[in-house]
C-alpha cells in the first residue's frame, strides 16, 4: 500500500492513460486506502451498482439506441462530406473540360496558321525558283 505521504510517479502523461481525473482519483484511493479490496465485484463493499436483470436490459436498450443514434449520425456525416466531394470534383472536372476546349481550340487556331504559313512558304520558295531561272537564263544569254 502506498503512504499518503508517498508521491506518486506516472509513466505516461495522465491525458494518455484514457481515464478521466475522477477515474484516476478514484483508483489512487484504493491505493491510500487502509482496507483490503475484494476481488468480489457482487459484494458489499464493491462500488459497481448491482442491477436487476430487467434494469441491464433497459440499460443495454438504452445504450443501444445511443450507438445507433452515434452511428446515423457518423453515417449522415460521412454522406454529406462525400455528397460535397463530389461538388467539388464535378466543378473541378468542369473547369478542366472547359479548360481544355480552349487549349484544343487554341491548338487548332495555331494548326491552321500553320497550314497557311507552310502554303505560303511554298508559294514563295516556287517565286524564288522560277527567279533562279530567270536569272540562270538571262546570265546565259549575256554570256553568249
């Protein structure tokens, strides 16, 4: 048994252990407290409450109607923040498509500039060609 003027060390932060400081103050109790503890939990001194069969049922009832209500809601919970998932997927998905029919469209402008670019340079390389000529035949006939 521990001294009450013993001071007691925990391991863990008392936050990480799970039991509340009521909890806590109630097992050091046990531990400054002179009388032995039984291992009976149905005895005398035990401080569960002893319930009747009918009061466990209305409890284990009541308890479960509680984890379904807890349960419904988790479910209504996790629904809404897929529901507004899919919102934010669907807008997203909006802004893409429409992103890429301007970039398709884009590339479509710059495909027929090209075209054009690529029939004009043709044009002009034909003009140049029959200027070489012209000029390939003027140079004979001034050398002749």
């Amino acid at each position: 048994m521990f001294l009450a003027e013993e001071a007691v060390q925990f391991q863990f932060p008392v936050h990480q252990t799970g039991f509340t400081p009521e909890e806590l103050q109630e097992l050091l109790s046990f531990f400054e407290s002179e009388e032995p503890v039984s291992s009976n939990s149905g005895s005398e001194g035990s401080s569960r409450a002893v319930y009747s069969p009918d009061e466990r049922k209305q409890r284990r009832k009541i308890s479960n109607r509680e984890s379904a209500r807890r349960s419904r809601w988790r479910k209504k919970r996790h629904l809404e923040n897929l529901t507004d998932q899919v919102n934010r997927l669907n807008i997203e998905k909006r802004r893409l498509k429409n992103r890429l029919s301007l970039v398709t469209n884009q590339c479509h402008v710059a495909w027929l500039e090209n075209e054009r670019l690529r029939s004009e340079s043709d044009a002009l390389w034909a003009k140049l060609l029959d200027l070489y000529w012209i000029s390939a035949t003027m140079h004979a006939m001034q050398s002749r």
